[in-house]
C-alpha cells in the first residue's frame, strides 16, 4: 500500500487528467449503458450504482439489468409481467 502512496504522490499531474475521469466512466458505466438502453430504470441504475461499484459481481449485474432491462416488453408476453398483476 505504501508503494502506490508513492506512486501517487509523484505522479505527474497530467496522469490524474486522464486517469480519475476515466476511473468515474469505469464506475458509472452501467448508468451510462442505461442512459442508451434503459432509460425507465436509469435514476434507479444511477442510485444503486454508486456502492456498487466495491462490488463486482453487483456491478455486472447492474450492467445486465441496464443493458437488458427494456426487453421485457418484447419478450415476455404480458400476462406475465408484474404490471399486469396491478391490473
């Protein structure tokens, strides 16, 4: 741990330029895919995204649920569905 404290604090400020927005795309990016994929569920997605992200196996679920999410409608006949239990 010591060794990347070092690392860190002689790193040239041009590697932070690049690295911590790439490390925030890395961690958001199952809200990213849901922006394009799944925008019903995206606030949900943006929430639960936030801890997920210590959690990899949470994390790549949440990528399958942002990617997936939407086919429910095309796949699933309706009867089936949660919102046809409302009805």
């Amino acid at each position: 741990m010591n060794e990347l404290i070092e690392v860190l604090k002689t790193a040239d400020p041009t590697f932070f330029m690049w690295f911590i927005p790439s490390f925030f795309a890395f961690w958001f990016f199952p809200t990213i895919l849901a922006l394009f994929f799944n925008r019903k569920a995206l606030k949900y997605i943006a929430i639960v995204n936030i801890p997920a992200g210590m959690s990899f196996l949470l994390w790549g679920a949440l990528i399958l649920f942002a990617v997936t999410g939407n086919l429910q409608e095309k796949y699933i006949p309706k009867r089936w569905r949660r919102e046809a239990v409302a009805e």
